[in-house]
C-alpha cells in the first residue's frame, strides 16, 4: 500500500513543470530539471486533486495507439500540504471514489525528505473498521520502484529531487508535438543505479513552457522500456502544467492514462485535516472538502 | 490441497511464462502518432476532461455501492471421524454454500457536519445450500441491516448513533482486546474476524484533541454471537432448547472508552471499558428439561495497545486486564457450551502480540499470538474440578499475500490453530480483478484436529469455494 501513500505528491511531481525563464538565458541540464523540481516542490504545496487513473492493453493500428481491451479506471481525490522547514515533507490525504469496490479506501501518509526518517501512512478500510498503520519503510530509500495503484506508472517515475545522483546532459534541441524542446538525458550515478530499473531517461522539455512532453526510459540493454507522453498542457495558477499523462509500458505493452480532473494548488488547508480524523471521520471529511471546494469557484 | 497447490503454481508459471514471451519491447518509431491531443481515442478515458466538473450535480444513486456475489462452498473430502473408540461419524462431500449474496452500501454527507451510512445484505439459498435443505429443500432469503447510523461533527467533536462497530486493539485478526462488537462465524467460508464482525446499536463520541483522540461508547443494547444456524456446519443438536437471553427483567448495557495518541512511528492506546462477554454460557435447566438457562457474562476490562513502524517490519502489542470474568466462558465461536460449568469469577490477563512485515512492495507477512491466562485459577475449585481454559490459552495467526500482475491477482494464505496445537485451520486463497466491476475469488480450506477439541468433528475436512462477484 505504500504506492499509493506517494499520491499526494504525483498530482505535481510528474507534471514536470516551470515558472516561465528569461528568455534567451542559457541553461544546463542540470539547471533545468534543477527548476523543474523546486517548481514541482511548490506546485505540490497546499494542493487538492481529482484525477482518474485509465490503464488497458494498448495495441498500435495504422499507426495510432489503441487500447485493446475496455480500460480499467481508477478515480482518487488527494489533498497534500508541505510542511517542514524547507517545505521538503509533505502530509497527504487520498480517497478512492471508484471502483466500487474500492471506493471509500482512505489513505494518510506523511513523506519526509530526510532519508533517515520512514514515511509513515495509515490506511482506512471500512472492513477493518479502525485506522490502521502500515509497514511502508522508506519508499525511495529501502525499496524497489513499484507500480502505483496498479497502473504503469510507477514510484520512481513520480520520484522527484535527488538530482545530484544523476549525470544530467543536454543532449540538444528538436521538436516534440510541434513545439521546440530540449532534449536532456539523465543517467543514474552508482548509487541511485541500484534503486532504479532505468539505465538512463531522456526528457524533450518544452522550451517556453518547461513541461516534458516525451520521456523515454531504457533498461540496461539499451531498449527502451516505457514512454510517457503529456498532453492538455494548461496554465494553472500561473504555471504550465500537463493534465494528462500517459505511460507506456513497451514490454507488457500496457499503458495508463494519469488525467488531472481538477488541480487546484495553494489553497488554505487546515493541519487537522491532515490527520487520522479525516479517515474515519466522513461527516468532518466531507465538510471540510465542501471548504476546499468553495476555495476553487 | 495439493491439487490447489499444483493450481496455484501452475498459474505463477502461466504468469512467468506470458512475461517471459513479452520480454521483447514494443518498438515504436516516430511513424506511431501519439502527439499532444493523444492518438489514443479519447472516449476509452471516459471523455474525463469533457464534463464539466464545477457544475455535476450528483446523482442520488451514486451514494450508492453495490456487490453482487454468488458463492459455490462445500466440503470435498470423503472421510469419516471416530471422537471415541467405536463411534464413527461419516463426513461425505457436499455442497454446503450456494448462495447469492447482494451487498448495499449507503453514505450521504447530506448537510454540512452531517451523515448518514448504512449497509445491508439479502441473501438467497439455493438448492443444496444448507439453508433451502433447512428450509425443507425450499428456496430461503434472508436480511441483515449491518450499519446504520447518522454522524454529527462539529469542531473537534463527532457523535455517531446507530448500528456500528467499534474496533479495538492493534494485533491483525486475534487481538485480545477485540471484543466490544459480537460476531458470528456462520460457516467455514468466514475465517477472517473482519468478514464476521457485527455492529451493534451504540452511540460513540470521538474528541480529536491536539494531545491524542478520545473515543467513547455507550451500547445501549449488547447483542450476542448468535446461535449456529440448524443445518450450518458448526449446528449440532442440543440437548435443550437454545434460547435468548431475557433481558426484560435484566437490562444492561456497556460502556467504555480508549484515548489514542499518535508519536512518529508508533501509535498507542489505553482502554476502560465494562463490557457483557459476546458468547452467553448456557446452563442446563434447573429442572432438567425445557429451555437451557442463558447467562451472561459482564466484566471490567482494562487495555493497552501499541505498534512501532521500523521501516518496512510492524510490530504489534495488545494487552487485557479482565476483572471478575466468569471462568468458565465457552470461547469457540458460533457456539455454545452446554457442559456443566463452574459458577466461578475471576480475573484474567490476556496479551497478543505479533508483526507485519512488507517483504517487498507486492508480498506481505504477518503472524499474531494471543494468549491469556486466568488469575488463581486453581481458587474456589473443588477437589476434582477443573476449568475448561486451564493454564495458558489462546491461538496463532499467519497470514501471507502476493499481488501479482499489478495488484490484479492476489495470493493469500491464512494458517491459524490454538496454542495447544489441538487444531489447526489453513486457507489459500486467490482473488482475480476481472474488471472495474467483474471480481472472482477462489479458496480451500483444510481443516486438522484431534479428539481433545470439538473441532475434531471437522477434522480431515477440505472445503474448496469459488465467489463471483459484481460491483456498481
């Protein structure tokens, strides 16, 4: 379960997105995904998402990209709130509003930047009748990347930081869906190499935008493994965001759709609502969701 | 077993084997459209960014969720068991479940600070379930309303009323101090105390303070663990009449409350409560015929949990302090003692304990002891008396999943038996997500006993069950 504890920061970590640059400045590799993560960072800040999660066996048909089989879709309602010093950890709170069989899992989990700190998450089943703590260790320190609510996307894809554990180059420019972009390659130091299923990414970063609209990810044979493609890229609350996500796995030739329903970012969310209260409590839960709501229109 | 275990792995190979032929990756060049309005067509997503969410006005149906089941059980294995030398009871392979099960669940946050949840379930017995052949081979229904309760929150209060459950304890499937709500293990298809929990009508007031959460009950009509079902695999014909306790000249209710703290890394718990033990102890009539009398069993309980998350292990810690419990309290689920037993009161301590371990982000583990003990049991006894629970008792717990194929097929086993090793009960169990709405599930159960246990009856016993299930 600890996939889904991370979902509080996927609304934004994948969204890989910039405040817009001056123009003509001349940037690195490094200094542009070192942008794109502190925009990550505060884009995650005092957040509430709806997204839906779409996933299905894709098939390519004269040369377009179908899905083979009716998808299986998951829709999830997050609220996430930084805190720390730096603003690096962050509380979030995440329903599961279908399918029905799934549909009122409530999970809390609080993310620290500190690897010396375990993550901590508490699960609300209506079966177990109690707010009950789970075993989730340090998902980016102790454990392997893992699928993330069961899509193709995975924990590592959503990772964000920890920049200084990749060579980043600029490989060049070129053009991705009709907008220029940089082409930047991020391959793993030793260390990270051992946390990681890939060899090596490649990102095509809109240039005026600073949203990736391509990441290629290769395994150790040099194949690529998975792609994600971004679409819908929208101005919200002042910075380009992609509100649709679509991971292609290449081996299993699965793919998942990540859409961002609803973002909305730096809302004022109460610290109580970051709490186990919000998982049993539905009457307090709803109200307070009804507040975040009337913060949006 | 075994053929379930062959299953069982012939399925990890099927599942290796369609990895092993896909490990080529899909090459898709430039050619492949996949631009910035996706090539995918948009309507397998549910159009999801063509409805306007600021303006959906929800339907009264979605407060709703459905589960449709049906449910084939029965015991497979032709055996027979001899409880005393001679006396040889044959246990043919029948069909025990076949059933249609229709789950209804309801939550309305209706105003603001206000709800109101309830649950139900109608079932249906079909032909050779054990309830149409206790119905006279007649098609039976029947109704349960499981939660219903309308909440009031409001600042860092929340008052429920209704039918609910109340949880304590922090030891998964055998915690010592999960004893506020009744149960009823009708058949061997519910091993899982989750599935066979009861609410009860009660009101709980939460107060979420800065320091720590109190919560407190008040049950203003305890209920009992309901007698076996005539015809269910645990019903056995009783030398008098079972019947309900008569609370009219009697009543009584249970009252208690558990302030819970949270700290990095560890939550824990102190627990009071006086509380009416869910099994009643039946007595033979005073008379020696007619009705058995039906007793009840209240007691002081005093309780402390604790678990430590340290990284991926869970450690678990309940404890029990139970004050003036009668000693001789039947304690087998869904059953009820029509021995002779002793009218003693005494004092108890109790404990369960155990981990949970993420072995990786798709397996886990976890194992729960609970134990417990009478206080100066020997005390009050006459010269050749004996408690039933005599010196340590309790039960184990394992438990182990594997979800496969992104969370789609679940693996589980559950292994338990008692402390004394008089029984022992396994149950392997595989749940495949069809669809958003489409669920199967399979399990075997394989039941081992000896004489010095009721449970002997079952012995040798291997059950195996499939439920498909729908949900909207």
């Amino acid at each position: 379960m600890k996939l889904k504890s991370t979902l509080g920061i996927i609304g934004t970590a994948l969204l890989v997105t910039f405040f817009p640059h001056a123009s003509g400045q001349e940037l690195t590799g490094f200094e542009i995904m070192k942008r794109s993560d502190d925009a990550v960072r505060s884009t995650n800040d005092s957040s509430f998402n709806r997204m839906q999660l779409s996933s299905c066996k894709f098939g390519v048909t004269q040369s377009r990209i179908t899905c083979a089989e009716r998808a299986r879709v998951k829709s999830l309602e997050s609220v996430a709130k930084n805190y720390g010093p730096e603003l690096k950890d962050t509380k979030s709170v995440t329903i599961t509003l279908e399918p029905a069989a799934e549909r009122g899992i409530g999970m809390l989990s609080f993310a620290y930047d500190d690897s010396e700190r375990d993550n901590e998450t508490w699960l609300y089943l209506s079966a177990l009748g109690r707010v009950k703590r789970i075993a989730a260790g340090n998902s980016e320190e102790e454990t392997e990347p893992a699928s993330l609510f069961g899509s193709e996307f995975t924990t590592e894809d959503t990772d964000t930081g920890k920049l200084e554990e990749y060579t980043i180059n600029l490989l060049g420019e070129t053009t991705q869906a009709g907008r220029d972009v940089w082409q930047i390659e991020m391959i793993p130091n030793a260390e990270r190499a051992r946390k990681t299923r890939y060899s090596r990414t490649v990102h095509y970063i809109d240039k005026e935008r600073f949203v990736a609209l391509r990441s290629e990810m290769y395994d150790q044979y040099e194949r690529e493994v998975k792609r994600l493609m971004a679409s819908r890229v929208e101005l919200v609350n002042d910075i380009w965001m992609a509100r649709s996500l679509t991971m292609m796995n290449l081996v299993t030739n699965r793919l998942s759709n990540m859409a961002f329903v609803e973002i909305y970012t730096d809302l004022n969310i109460e610290d109580e609502f970051l709490t186990q209260r919000t998982l049993t409590d539905a009457a307090y839960r709803e109200t307070e969701l009804e507040k975040l709501r009337s913060q949006l229109n | 077993m075994l053929r379930f275990c062959q299953l069982v792995i012939l399925v990890q190979l099927l599942l290796t084997k369609t990895y092993a032929q896909q490990e080529e990756p899909l090459i898709l060049d430039d050619s492949v459209s996949f631009d910035a309005e996706l090539a995918i067509d948009d309507d397998i997503f549910g159009n999801v960014f063509d409805e306007d969410t600021s303006s959906t006005t929800s339907s009264w149906f979605e407060d709703f969720t459905v589960r449709v089941s049906q449910q084939f059980f029965g015991q497979v294995n032709n055996h027979s068991v001899e409880p005393l030398p001679g006396f040889v009871f044959p246990r043919e392979a029948e069909m025990e479940n076949n059933r249609l099960g229709i789950n209804i669940r309801y939550q309305n946050a209706f105003s603001p600070g206000w709800l109101l949840q309830a649950s139900g379930q109608i079932r249906s017995y079909w032909k050779d379930d054990y309830e149409y052949e206790a119905n006279g081979e007649r098609i039976d229904m029947d109704y349960r309303v499981n939660e219903l309760f309308l909440q009031r929150s409001f600042d860092q209060h929340s008052i429920k009323f209704g039918r609910q459950t109340v949880v304590w304890g922090e030891t998964v499937g055998n915690s010592v101090l999960d004893v506020i709500n009744h149960f009823e293990f009708r058949d061997l298809s519910i091993i899982d105390i989750e599935d066979a929990r009861l609410n009860q009508w009660m009101v709980v007031w939460d107060y979420f303070g800065d320091s720590g959460q109190f919560s407190t009950f008040i049950n203003l009509y305890p209920e009992f663990n309901p007698a076996p079902v005539r015809g269910s695999p645990f019903f056995f014909e009783p030398a008098f009449n079972i019947t309900d306790y008569d609370r009219d000249d009697n009543p009584f209710f249970e009252i208690g409350t558990q302030y819970r703290l949270s700290f990095e890394g560890s939550d824990i718990s102190f627990m009071a409560a006086y509380l009416v033990e869910n099994q009643l102890r039946y007595e033979d009539p005073v008379t020696g015929i007619g009705d058995a009398v039906a007793r009840k069993n209240d007691f002081v309980l005093l309780g402390f949990s604790a678990n430590r998350a340290i990284g991926k292990l869970l450690l678990n810690f309940d404890f029990a302090y139970s004050h003036n419990v009668l000693a001789d309290s039947f304690s087998f689920p869904g059953t009820s003692s029509l021995a002779t037993p002793l009218d003693l009161k005494k004092n108890q301590v109790g404990t369960s304990f155990g981990f949970e371990y993420a072995v990786s982000n798709e397996q886990s583990v976890s194992l729960g002891i609970q134990a417990q003990k009478l206080l100066d049991e020997d005390e009050g006894l006459l010269p050749g008396q004996q408690l039933i629970n005599d010196g340590v008792f309790g039960s184990w717990l394992v438990r182990y999943s594997n979800n496969l194929m992104n969370g789609d097929l679940v693996l589980s086993s559950t292994l338990q038996g008692g402390l004394d090793a008089n029984s022992f009960f396994a149950m392997l169990d595989a749940n495949y997500t069809i669809s958003d709405n489409w669920a199967i599930n399979a399990q075997i159960v394989s039941i081992t006993a000896n004489n010095s246990t009721p449970l002997l009856f079952f012995d040798e016993d291997v059950r195996l069950g499939a439920t498909i299930t729908y949900s909207f």
